[in-house]
C-alpha cells in the first residue's frame, strides 16, 4: 500500500495493514478462569517468548481473562527483535495456549499463559511456537510425537562489577567440586526452593548435583512432549533468576563466564513415539551396533550430524557459546564440552551420545541461551530428514575424541563444530533446512540480527589485547 499526504504526491514504504482479529469465545474461558481465581490468582500474563527464548508479554487482571484468552493483548513487533515489523505496521498478538497456563508457584498471584503469536487472525509465520508447531505438524503426519528433556545447568554468582563475578558461595573453592556433598549443602535453601517450585509446576526434579566448577549445579527433570519441555524451559529461567535475586545473588545461563572453569551447556535428550501408543520408537533389543537403539533412532543422528554446523548457530546462539566448545581449557582439564560432529556410545566426548540408561539421543552442542522453541523445531526438522532419505551415522566411534590425532579423525571422517558465531552463522546461511524450518524472513532476522552480534564482539579491543599489545612493539 502506498501512503499518501492531501495537497502532494507522496509515494512511501508499502506498509502491512492486517486489523487484530478476535478468537472466538469459548465456554472453556470462563471456566479457567473461575479455576485461576479459586487458586488465588490476581494475574496472568498474556505471554510469547523472543527470538532470544526470553519471556515476554503484557500482565491482565484476571476479570479480563476471556479477553486475554481470545487474543485482546497486542505488542509493537517492532520492539522485540526477529519479529520483522516496523512501528508503521499493525500489532500483532499471541492467542494463549489454554493447556499451558503455569501458575508461578513463587508468586502465586501471578499465572503466564503462554501464545502463538497471531496478525489479523493468522499465525505469525516469525513467531518461535510457529516455528515449531510447523515441526510437530511434520512429524504427526509422519506418525511421531517428539519427545525432549532438557538438561538444565547454571552458575550461582555474585557480582563484583558489571564485568566481574565470583561464585556465589565464598566457601565454594574446591578444585575438583563436582558431586561434592558439602558444597551442594551450603546451596540447599536455593536449591530446595527451586525444586519444590519445579515439581509444584509439574517438573518431576530426577535429581540435581554440584557440577564440576564452584558454583555451577545441575537439575535434571522429566521429558515431555516437546512444547511442553519448551515452555517449562522459558518458565524456568525466568522463576530461577527471580529465586536467585531473591537469596542475593543471580543466575548466570552464560555457556562460559569463566575463562578457565567448565561451561554450562543445556543437553537435548530426544526421542520420537508413535503418535498413537506412545510407544518411544527409539528402543530396541536388536541392535547389531550395541547401542539398543533403533534404524529409526540411527537415521534420526544421521540427520543432526549432517544439519550440525547450522543447528550449532541457533543452538550456541552467542558470541560467548563458542568458548565453551573447546576440548581443554576447565579446572579439570577436559572441558566435558562437543567440539566434533560425530556421536557415541554413552561417550560424552562427541556433539551425539546415546545413554544406554534410556532410548534416546543427547545433543552435547546445546546451552541455556538458545530459543528452545526454535533450536527444537530445528533439530526436529533435521532428524526427519535423516528418517525420510534414510540417512545411515556410520558405527558409533568408540574413542575418546580428545585425545585422537588429527590423522585420526580425518580417517574417520569426523570435522569439528563451528569454532566462532561467525562460522555458525556463515554455516546457518548456506543450510537449506534453515529456511524450511524458520521461513525466508525469520531465516534472514537471525542471520542479520548474529552476525551484527558479531562483528559488534569483533570490533571492540578488549582488556587482553591492551595488556597484550600496547606497549610490545
């Protein structure tokens, strides 16, 4: 549409006109609602999540509840980024997700209702639960419900300046503190909450631990459908980092925040079940490679590992998610991080292992700053094409990648992960899967939006190189 001014001809951007259109009512509105009141509840959230995976949305009163229900709350695209509007273009709004809604169990008042975005009653195609209900819908027609658990790992700090931190725990300075009983103590009250708000939620909390650095933990909790374990993912970031402030530190989800301790990463454990038994299709008893996994569950790596330099782009989304994928470099030595594209048995040295604890398949190349939403519809995406042109992995390699030589690895064919966000995002650019999976425009927002990230990283001289170079020569 061309705008035009009365008294000269004026010829502007052609602009999108598209008028908020209202889902229709449902009895079951007013039905939830009365349940939210009855449970205390004040306010819910009207809620989607960024192309970042951050959590964002408009509170409502609950007296406007069918309102907010049937689409009334409306966001300036232009304000959040990857959502490809201009402050001239119209709103666009989520349609909440009535299955979905948590109620915040620290703050009880509070519920968030999860939506897909919409524009004039259309589903927004750059929306992050767009993108992956397209994914589920290809998979249903395949016969598939994916399942994904996220393992959930982070760092407690505290911080001295904006550019430094230290752990959280004065008392937490153990050299190897990985498991450490002591240490897990002196962090129980924070870690007592946050389980007990998860398993309120709904979590089902198997365990957690104190990882391998001062001050890093992990809590690992049940898979479930895969928009299920995504929403659960944004929630909790959001519930812990309020959890942490709260006791007078934070939470940090960066992949690395110390130079010379192990990173933090958030593990995709992934399985396909048949869309009418449930039963997980990854599982067998014969397996000639030893793995008790299944053709299926083999075709379904092939795929990861062919798509895995473009799924690293969306999965180590950040200019710092690349100084966690090196093999040495932590407390420990090992970094326990992927850096090459190939996969094993129970063998945490490859981007894929396969725990002989369950059928199912982990992804190592993933950590806490991603957009699970989207990360996951990819990884979905690439795991069907390996089932529909019957890709084959090759036999699990059963060595210890990092320590192999070079030779090694260039007999067994195996390349590395991308070593910079550049190179992700230069891999993201050339993959086809990507504009299948995201759509050309929220294809094109990451790729412009990671790559200003970049060079934005690039060009600044940080405190290493002055040290370094400004009187040397």
């Amino acid at each position: 549409m061309h705008v035009s001014t009365e008294g000269e001809n004026f010829v502007g951007e052609e602009l999108n006109y598209a008028p908020p259109v209202k889902r229709p009512d449902r009895p079951e509105y007013a039905a939830k609602r009365e349940e939210l009141r009855a449970a205390g509840v004040k306010y819910v959230f009207s809620a989607y999540t960024d192309l970042h995976g951050v959590g964002k949305g408009k509170m409502v009163p609950i007296d406007h509840f069918v309102d907010m229900m049937r689409g009334s709350e409306l966001f300036t695209g232009a304000a959040i980024d990857g959502l490809g509007q201009t402050p001239a273009d119209d709103e666009i709004g989520p349609w909440p997700d009535l299955d979905r809604i948590m109620i915040m169990p620290h703050r009880p008042e509070v519920a968030v209702a999860f939506g897909a975005l919409h524009y004039g009653g259309e589903p927004w195609p750059m929306c992050s639960r767009n993108v992956l209900q397209r994914a589920i819908d290809r998979a249903e027609q395949l016969g598939f419900t994916f399942n994904l658990g996220i393992e959930t790992e982070f760092y407690l700090v505290r911080k001295v300046s904006d550019t430094e931190i230290v752990p959280h725990d004065p008392l937490d300075v153990m050299e190897k503190a990985a498991y450490d009983i002591v240490d897990t103590m002196g962090s129980h009250a924070f870690l007592d909450e946050a389980v007990t708000h998860m398993n309120t939620l709904g979590f089902d909390v198997a365990s957690f631990d104190h990882e391998d650095s001062n001050g890093q933990f992990e809590i690992d909790f049940a898979y479930a459908d895969v928009m299920t374990s995504c929403d659960r993912q944004v929630m909790w970031r959001m519930m812990m980092k309020e959890l942490a402030r709260k006791h007078g530190f934070d939470i940090t989800m960066m992949p690395k925040p110390y130079s010379n301790r192990t990173g933090t990463g958030a593990h995709f454990n992934m399985s396909l079940a048949d869309i009418t038994s449930g039963e997980n299709l990854f599982a067998t008893e014969d397996d000639p490679r030893g793995c008790e996994l299944s053709n299926l569950g083999y075709q379904f790596i092939a795929g990861i590992l062919a798509h895995a330099p473009a799924l690293t782009a969306m999965a180590c989304s950040t200019v710092n998610s690349y100084k966690r994928l090196l093999s040495t470099g932590s407390m420990t030595g090992f970094t326990w991080a992927p850096v090459f594209i190939s996969y094993g048995r129970n063998n945490r040295t490859h981007m894929v292992r396969i725990p002989m604890t369950s059928p199912r398949v982990e992804s190592r190349a993933v950590d806490p700053t991603c957009n699970p939403h989207v990360t996951a519809a990819m990884y979905l995406h690439a795991g069907l094409d390996g089932i529909e042109q019957g890709m084959d992995p090759g036999d699990p390699i059963n060595l210890n990648m990092y320590t192999e030589p070079a030779s090694t690895r260039e007999r067994l064919g195996v390349k590395t992960l991308p070593r910079t966000l550049l190179e992700a995002v230069e891999a993201f650019a050339q993959d086809e899967l990507c504009e299948r999976a995201l759509g050309p425009d929220l294809r094109q927002s990451f790729i412009d939006l990671k790559s200003q990230e970049w060079w934005e990283y690039h060009n600044h001289v940080s405190d290493w190189e002055l040290k370094r170079y400004l009187t040397f020569f």
